[in-house]
C-alpha cells in the first residue's frame, strides 16, 4: 500500500483505491488537485465490482460536514468523485500528519462510507518567524566560539517537504551557524575574537530550504552588531604642551594659556575624554610636586583641555622664570574602576615687560626740527621730504622703523621709504642713549594733480615689543603747468527765439576745466574765426574772461534752429596750454504757429452708403512749422460738435474721418462741418488751433426697389378702354424710386404679356393698345352684354446693380358695355367721356331707335343677319379644325419626334413658362436661324388672326394637311446667365398643318451656360397630349416643304421676375458638324430615328408605336 502511495504521489495525481470492508472504500490524491479532477468511480469500484445493478437511481453525497461539503462531488449518474474546490492540506490539516475526510455515498438502499486521504505536495516555503532583518548584539570582548540564538525557519508541509536545511552566506565575515541537535535551535557563532574598533557591525543572508523536489527557499537578513567595551585609554596628541611665546607679566586674568588634545577610540561615554591636573601623589620627587602646587594657583585646567591664567603673574618675585606640571586624560566611563588615563606634561614660560619704547622725531630736511619740506610734482624718485631721529634709553636695544599711512590725506606708504642717513642698521650712542638717523625719500614720481597732498606716520618698535609712533605729519605737493584745458561734456546751449533783449545764453566755464592750479588753471576764450561759419560768428559773441556766449541779434528758429561755434581755450600757464571745442546751440521754438491743413480750400470727401462702420471716408493732414519734440508742432485733430459731424470720427493722431455708422443717402445726402486741428504745447494755455471745412456726400447705392403709385384719380387702378384700336394710350402708371442716377432710373414691365392685347411702355409707363378688340366680345363668351375687365400685371424695375423690382402691381383694363362704335351704329354720338360712355344719351333720341328711318332699320336688320350667317360658318370650321388637331395630337408618341424627310416649316415659340423659375408673361422670344448644311429661311408669324388666316385654306388642303400632319421631333436646351436662357428646336419634314399646340411648355433651365450642342435632348410627343389648347391661343401654319431639316435657335430672356419687352440680341451659335441625313429617315445631331420616308402614315404611326417614348429635358410649343 505505501508503495502504491508514493507511486502516484510522484505522478501528481493518485486514486488509489482500498476496499476496506463491503461498504468502505478509501481514495488517495495530492492536495492543489485542479477543480473538476477526478479521483475515483463509486460505480466501477464497488456496485460494479460486487455486481449490483445501479440502474437509473442517483448517486448523491450525504453525511458531509460543514466544512468539508463543498470540497466534493459526485456524478449522479456515474458515480464520479471529482474535486469540487481547492484542496490545502495545510488549511484543512494544519497540525494533522494524516488528513482525512470523511462522508457517505448514497444510492437507494445501498451506503457506501467514503475516506479521501489527502496527500502533501511540496507547496509551502521555509518561512522565519520574525522581521526581514533580524539584528543580534555581540560584545568585542567576548571569547571565540560565543554564539547567539537565531529562531528557526518553518514549513509546514510533512516529511522531506518539511524537512528545512540551513545555510549562512557571511560575506567573509567572522561567523558560522551553528544548529543545536537538541531542539533545533539555531546559533551565530563568532570564529574569533571581535574588535568594534576596526568594525562595528556585519550583514549576513540566512537561507532555509527544503527536501523537496523542486526545493523552495525562504531568507532573511542578519545584522550582528559589535557592541563597545571600554577597552582604549586617551591619548594626547603630544606628550609636551607648551605655548608658542613666553606669557608677559602683564597678561591678564583668564587669559588662555595654552589648549590640550587627546582622543579615545572607544565610543559613547567610553570616548569622551575629560582633562584635569594629575594627582599630586602621582608626581614623583619634591621639587616636582611643588610645582605641581604652584601650577594649581596659578593656572586652571578646563575638563575641555583649556588652560587658563587663574591669578596675576610678577616676574620679579618668580624664582624661576617657567612653571612645569602634569596633566591626565580620562574617559567617562560611568563606573569609576573602569575609566582609564594617560599623562602629559605642560610647560609654560614667564617673559618681563620692557617699559622704555623709543622715542621719533620728525625734522625738515635741512634740520628744522620739527618741521617737514615741500616737493613739486615731476620730481624724481629718492627727493628728500623729511629726515626721522629714532631715540631709544633700553641698552642694547634693537629698534626697527617703518613708515605708515596718515590721516588728512592719500597714503603715503607706497610712496615713500626710510633710508639710513649713514647707510647702516647700527646707531650712533648720545650718552647712554641709541639714536638712529633716517631720511624720508620718494619712492614714485609725484602728481599733484592725482595726490595733492600725503600724509604720513612713522611707527619705531624695540626688540621688547615696544613701538612709539611719531605725529602724522603732511607733505604738500607743489604744481607744475602740465595740463591742458579738458572738456568736462558736450557743449550743448539752447537760446530763446524771438527773444529781444540778447540775454547770455550759457557759460562755457561751466562746461571745461584745468587739471592744474592757480594762474596754471585760468581759462582764457576767445572765437575761431577762422573755423567758425561767418553767420554764426556774426550771430554770437564769446566773453575772453567768463566764457559767457550772448546773441548779438533776434533769433528766429523757423528760418534757423541750430548754430555751431568754434572757440579756442588755453590757460595762463609757462608755457600756455589750449584746445579748441565745440559749441552747438540750438534755437529753443515758442508756439508763434497755428496748424495749416493741405488743400483745406476744396475738400470734398464721398462715401457710399451703408458701408460699414467704422468706414473709412477720407484722411485730412495739417502740419505747424513749430518744433514738434516739444509739443509745439505736434498736431491733434478733433471734430468740432454738431448735430452733423455726430456722425463721424476723426483720429487724433492721423488725420483720419470715419463713419461711426451707416449712413443712408435718402436720409441725409451731404454732411459739412469743421476739423479742428490743434497743436500740443507743454503749456497748455498758449495752444494755437487751425480749421477747414469738410463736406462728405453720400454717394447712393441700389438698395430701394421701385414702388408703383396708386392714388386714384391722379394714380388711378384701372383705366377705361375708349378706343379699340392698337396704338391707343389707355393711361398710364407712375412709380418712384428714391434713389439716384441709374439707380433710379425705371422701366416697366408687362408681366402677363401673353395676353398681347395691351402692351406698356418701358420708359413712360403708357399702356397702350396693342392688337385690336373689336371681336373681344366673340372671345370672351358671357360678356356680350357687360363691361369687360382685363387684368393687367405691372411692375417697375430700375437700371442698378445688382437690379431691384418693385411687386407686381395687378391693373385692370375696362372696355365698356358700350363702346364708341356701338354708338355710331345706333346713329348716336360717338364720343366718350374719359374712357366711358355719357350715362346720359337722351341728347341724341333719348338713347332708342325712335328717332332712326325704316330705312336704316332695315339696313341693320340685313347687315346683323350676314354677320349671324359669317359667325356660323366660322365656328364649323372651328370645330372641325380642333378635332384635327386633337387627333393629330393623340396619335404623337416619343419615337414620332421625327418626320420622314427635311423640310422648312414656319414655327412660332409660344411665350413659354420657366418651370418654377420663370414667370410665363415675363419672356420675350424671337426665332433666329442658324446657318447649317440643312439651311431654309424660317418664317416668322406675329399679330396672327384666327378668322383671317383660316380662310385661306380650302377645306382640302385642311384634310391634306391633317393626313400628312408633321410630326414634330423638339429638341431643347436651355442655359441661364443672370437673365437669358437660350432654347433650339429643331423642326423634321411633315407638311403643312394648321394644328394647335398646347400654349404652355416647359423650360429645364441649367446653372450654368454651356455649349447647344453638348444638352440636346429629345423631348416626349406624348406628353403634349396633358395639354389641352385653350381660347384665344394663336395658331400657326406650318407648309410642307421638301427641303434640308432646318435647326432654329430660340433666345429667350428673362427670369422669374425678370424681363420685359426689350429686344434681344442673339449670341452666335457655333456651326455644327453636317450628318448626312440616313437613308429613309431623320436626323438629330447624327442620331437616326429610322423609318422609311415612303411609308404610310399607317405604318410611319406603327413604327413609332414601337419605340420607347422619349425622357423630356425642356418642352416648347410651335404651331
């Protein structure tokens, strides 16, 4: 069985299984089992294997713990054990060798009792108890082999894997580990005998590792620290203390003597060293404690090692001129037996004062005691100043002399020395007396002018020490003619102008000087006459003595503002020394000029309306012939207040007038007004101040439409047709624009021209009559009998840029139940009273037929009768006419858009409407022929009368002409500038017709202008067929003509809202390239639409039938 364990254990997952009893079974697996591992098989190991049937009854686990339910399960259904959670061995068996759990498997009536015995893996690593870094104290006296406990490290998995092995990495230090083979119990041993002198602590790493496989190592640092023992006594840095001089007598109390140093390697209070007198039992020999005893009245010993004076030294009664003592060191250990000491020896000397310092004198060099001599500047180096006579009663003294520097003046140290007047250190003896003799000479050449004076001390010391010092004393240095005039700054002198009185202007003394003295530094001047410019020197005068400079006339600055001077100076000295300078004088400006603008005279400025503010309007200069750094002939400008000039600004500084906002030219045309231009002197009282007047016009844009006047009677809205026939003026309109120029200039437009009954007159507004209206009455069926009103669509455009229109103003046109030609009939008067006919005819019969002969009734009679006759016969061919036309236009499709052959026909393009764009009566269209290889004169067909040309067809032709009907190919194209489009259509063979086209068509109107050929596209026949002609529509007639196709190009002007009755012009069409027209067809720009010219209409209808129908592009109407 342990074999069997320790084979799987190796394998990382073990099930072994022991049957301990019918109803025990015993599983085996390794703890840190993934979840969800399988161990053993409830079903195979026991039901199985004793040959009970399981069948379909469950297994499930009962008898579980609480702590242990969840770390299991069972398969239901196959009796599966597998690992449910983690498994610790560690966490579930902390101290247990042996862990086991416990519980039942239950299925029906069978009990299975389950012990799952958990193995250990090597998971946990050696762990020490305590801190990362453990620290341990060892003393440095202790012996070899002393030794410190360390705890344990511990791990606890079982057997090998808990089994923990040692290692100590001492880095070379002194120390082994070493474990007890009691307990365990682990040990740092010393391998030799400590010093904390040379080191004071060790780091070391202590590894713990187990048995197992891999092995797993845990650390920690250890740090010996060596802890101190007093095992070192002071030392002094030297065995002998002695001050460098002898001490004086005269030293005073408290003085320090000397200071003592030692030092102790130990640390802490062990290394604290504290000095005292050494015991006077420890001096051995009487004479040496006795000095001992004296050196403890007169000195003291600090514990920081100072010696100090501790009473008044006399030589005279010291037996001995020196005191010799000892002195210790000693630590501070706490515990008295364990301090330790040393010794050293201090030895201090005892000088006597000496109380005759010697005596100095300072004599003139000739002897004239005292006294000093003078030197001029110049002289050479070694001139003698002064001679010193040094004094001293001491015998056998030896006296040193230096010179030192003085008060009152620079010092004279580098400037002179002491020079022995026999050439030897040794003095000469008066009596008992030594005296040494010295001379004070130059060691530099002297300059006054740098140091006019030294000052000098001389300072004599003995061997002693002793020094006296001779009275300061000074050495005037006489001068010498050695500079010349020196200019101290630019000579630079303002003078006043205008200024009468010719008061001095400036002193030139104020401006040089002269480095030398009395008569050798007095200035003399006088002007270059030679180097100066003849109107200055005739304008200045220089005074020779003060050097004042006075004008000798008026200055005026604007004729002259700057005059430059030469003038010679030289001094007074033996030999006179000169230079010459510069003086510059500038003319100091007064305000004695008022601004001037330029061109004040005819400043007229112009600005269009509503520009933005702040827009610019114009730039004004002024200029002062003042100088401007002083604000004299600086200008200002500013607008003087006013309920004009409010509304602009002008920019002080340059001049420049903008408007503050828009300004309307309807409202206000001209602004005038003043600009004030003011100049800036320092005193603001005496400013002088120039004017100009300005007058700005507003210059008129186009932004007002036109506007129709209605203010009957004068303006009225409708006006009364009293004549019928074309050129008669009915009335006028009127429309205003407030604007100016072309931009109130104003035409007016017809917009339901379409009508073409009445037509106004662009420039005057006159409508007038423009075809005639004696059958108004037949066209309009219901108003026989009662006054006809036509309306009238008027609006007014102007001639600006960008052009504005006012709204369509609707107009009515009144024709009269009776007009002047009913009248004349009824053998009444004819006239009418403005427009209308009298309400009152009684003049003329009373307004019935009483006052007419038979005779003229009967005339009436016949004539009315012919006319009933006429009318009838005009409405049967009116009738048939239109069910003509209607077939013919029921029988289009899209592939008929071509006729069979080329013929030149007569077309006429009905004003057509713009979808959406352009407004139907506001278009104006003319046909021009465009010159190519199917050329034929087009025709042209205007004030077309229905009655008139129907008659002249015979009611032959008419059915020849509704047999052979032209089927018309249209092709469109239309482009768009600001307010033309253009259009062609070209017209196919097909015979003369007298058809009716529906009025209105439809123009697709491209964004921009392009070349014809390149948006020609077929139009759909069929969709004419929406289109129903409506009353009144002219009618044309197209002959058949066996001739080329011929293209016509429509021009067409105008816009929605835009047009009017204005010619055209036509732009030149490009010529296009000839086709040839293919065999028994037709051609639209080199495309056949295919089918024989021979065919009948049966056929030609057939063949068309089965074409697709044509997309529109644009739709136009020709009759």
């Amino acid at each position: 069985m342990k074999l069997c364990c320790l084979f799987l254990t190796a394998l990382g997952f073990l099930a072994c299984l022991k049957v301990s009893s019918a109803l025990f079974l015993e599983f085996f697996i390794n703890e840190e089992l993934p979840v969800n591992s399988e161990f053993g098989n409830v079903k195979t190991a026991y039901f199985d294997s004793q040959g009970i049937d399981t069948g379909t009854a469950k297994f499930s686990l009962f008898q579980a713990t609480q702590k242990y339910r969840k770390l299991f399960a069972i398969n239901s259904t196959n009796g599966v054990l597998r690992v449910n959670q983690r498994v610790d061995r560690e966490q579930l068996c902390d101290k247990i060798p042996l862990c086991s759990i416990k519980f039942n498997v239950l299925h029906t009536t069978h009990e299975v009792a389950i012990k799952v015995n958990i193995l250990d893996i090597n998971d946990c690593t050696p762990k020490f108890p305590s801190e990362p870094v453990v620290v341990v104290e060892i003393r440095e006296n202790n012996q070899e082999g002393y030794a410190v406990p360390i705890a344990a490290a511990h791990d606890p998995d079982l057997g090998r894997n808990g089994s923990v092995m040692y290692k100590l990495q001492n880095l070379g230090a002194p120390f082994v580990l070493r474990p007890s083979q009691e307990d365990g119990q682990l040990f740092i041993e010393a391998s030799q005998r400590l010093d904390r002198e040379q080191q004071d602590s060790y780091n070391m790493t202590l590894l713990a590792s187990d048995h197992g496989s891999p092995p797993r190592t845990g650390s920690i640092q250890v740090q010996v620290r060596v802890t101190d023992v007093n095992d070192n006594s002071p030392e002094f840095v030297k065995s002998l203390f002695s001050p460098k001089l002898p001490i004086l007598e005269t030293a005073p109390v408290n003085s320090l003597v000397l200071t003592l140093a030692a030092a102790d390697k130990d640390s802490g209070s062990y290394g604290q060293v504290i000095f005292d007198f050494a015991p006077e039992l420890s001096v051995g020999g009487a004479e040496r404690r006795q000095q001992q005893r004296l050196a403890r009245l007169q000195f003291q010993v600090t514990p920081d090692g100072r010696v100090i004076l501790k009473k008044p030294l006399d030589y005279d009664r010291m037996d001995k001129k020196s005191i010799v003592f000892l002195v210790i060191a000693r630590d501070n250990s706490k515990e008295v037996n364990d301090r330790r000491t040393s010794t050293a020896t201090v030895s201090v000397s005892i000088s006597d004062h000496n109380d005759e310092p010697p005596s100095v004198e300072v004599c003139s060099p000739t002897g004239r005691c005292p006294g000093v001599g003078s030197v001029k500047e110049g002289q050479p180096v070694g001139a003698r100043v002064a001679m010193v006579i040094v004094r001293d009663p001491d015998t056998n003294d030896r006296v040193s002399c230096a010179v030192n520097d003085g008060s009152g003046g620079t010092a004279a140290s580098s400037f002179f020395e002491l020079v022995s007047k026999t050439g030897s250190s040794e003095p000469r003896m008066e009596g008992s007396v030594n005296v040494w003799t010295y001379y004070l000479a130059t060691k530099l050449r002297l300059d006054r002018e740098h140091t006019p004076k030294l000052c000098f001390r001389i300072l004599c010391s003995d061997s002693a020490g002793l020094s006296s010092t001779a009275h300061g004393h000074c050495v005037d240095i006489s001068d010498i003619n050695d500079n010349p005039p020196i200019l101290l700054r630019a000579i630079q002198l303002n003078a006043m102008e205008e200024d009468s009185s010719l008061r001095p202007i400036g002193r030139l003394t104020d401006f040089l000087t002269d480095a030398d003295e009395g008569v050798n530094a007095k200035l003399n001047f006088s002007l270059d006459a030679a180097a100066t410019e003849p109107e200055a020197g005739a304008t200045f005068s220089v005074d020779a003595v003060s050097g004042l400079v006075t004008p000798l006339r008026t200055l005026d600055r604007e004729r002259r503002s700057e005059y430059l001077l030469k003038v010679r100076v030289s001094d007074n000295g033996e030999p006179a020394r000169s230079v010459t300078v510069d003086v510059a004088i500038a003319v100091l400006d007064i305000n004695d000029h008022a601004p001037e603008f330029e061109s004040c005279s005819s400043i007229q400025l112009r600005l269009l309306e509503n520009r933005p503010p702040p827009a610019l309007v114009g730039r004004l200069t002024a200029r002062d012939a003042d100088w401007s750094n002083n604000g004299n002939g600086r200008v200002q400008y500013r607008l003087e207040k006013s309920a004009e000039s409010s509304a602009f600004d002008i920019d002080r500084q340059t001049g420049e007038i903008r408007a503050v906002a828009a300004l309307d030219r309807e409202l206000r045309s001209h602004y005038s007004f003043r600009v004030l231009a003011e100049d800036q002197p320092q005193q603001r009282g005496l400013q002088l101040t120039g004017t100009c007047h300005v007058t700005i016009t507003v210059d008129d844009v186009n932004d007002n439409a036109p506007s129709l006047r209605i203010d009957p009677p004068e303006f009225p809205a409708e006006f009364v047709v009293n004549q019928l026939e074309p050129g008669h003026r009915i009335g006028h309109v009127v429309a205003e624009d407030p604007d100016e120029g072309i931009n109130q200039k104003v035409v007016y437009e017809l917009l339901n021209s379409s009508d073409q009954r009445f037509s106004v007159h662009s420039d005057t507004g006159s409508i007038l009559v423009s075809q005639p209206l004696h059958n108004i009455r037949q066209q309009l069926p219901g108003q026989s009998t009662h006054s006809i009103k036509l309306p009238l669509r008027i609006r007014a455009c102007d001639l600006g840029q960008p052009r504005m229109c006012s709204q369509p103003v609707e107009y009515r046109a009144e024709i009269p139940a009776q007009t002047a030609a009913d009248a004349a009939f009824r053998g009444g008067d004819s006239s009418l009273t403005n427009g209308r006919s009298p309400h009152n005819v009684n003049n003329y019969g009373n307004g019935s037929l009483l006052g007419f002969s038979n005779e003229s009734v009967i005339i009436c009679l016949v004539v009315t009768l012919l006319l009933l006759v006429a009318a009838c016969f005009a409405i049967v061919c009116l009738i048939v006419r239109r069910r003509a036309s209607a077939a013919a236009l029921n029988s289009r499709t899209a592939a008929a858009a071509g006729a069979a052959g080329a013929a030149c026909g007569t077309g006429t393009l009905q004003a057509g409407r713009l979808a959406t764009e352009v407004d139907p009566d506001s278009v104006h269209a003319k046909m021009i022929d465009q010159q190519s290889p199917y050329y034929c004169p087009p025709t042209y067909k205007t004030n077309f009368n229905v009655e008139d040309d129907y008659g002249a067809y015979s009611s032959a032709q008419q059915l020849q002409h509704q047999q052979q009907m032209l089927q018309l190919n249209k092709l469109k194209h239309a482009t768009v500038t600001r307010d033309r489009l253009y259009s062609s259509a070209s017209l196919s063979l097909g015979g003369a017709t007298d058809s009716e086209l529906p009025r209105q068509s439809t123009v697709a109107v491209s964004s921009r202008r392009q070349p014809l050929s390149q948006h020609y596209q077929t139009l759909d026949s069929s969709s004419q067929q929406q289109h129903q002609p409506s009353q009144g529509q002219k009618k044309q007639t197209l002959q058949q003509q066996q001739q080329p196709m011929s293209h016509r190009y429509y021009e067409i002007e105008g816009r929605g809202g835009v047009g009017g009755n204005r010619a055209v012009l036509s732009t030149p069409q490009p010529r296009r390239q000839s086709h040839t027209l293919p065999r028994g067809g037709f051609s639209v720009d080199g495309k056949s639409a295919g089918f024989p010219l021979q065919q009948t209409q049966q056929q030609q209808l057939h063949a068309m039938q089965q074409r697709a129908p044509f997309s529109p592009y644009t739709e136009a109407s020709f009759v």
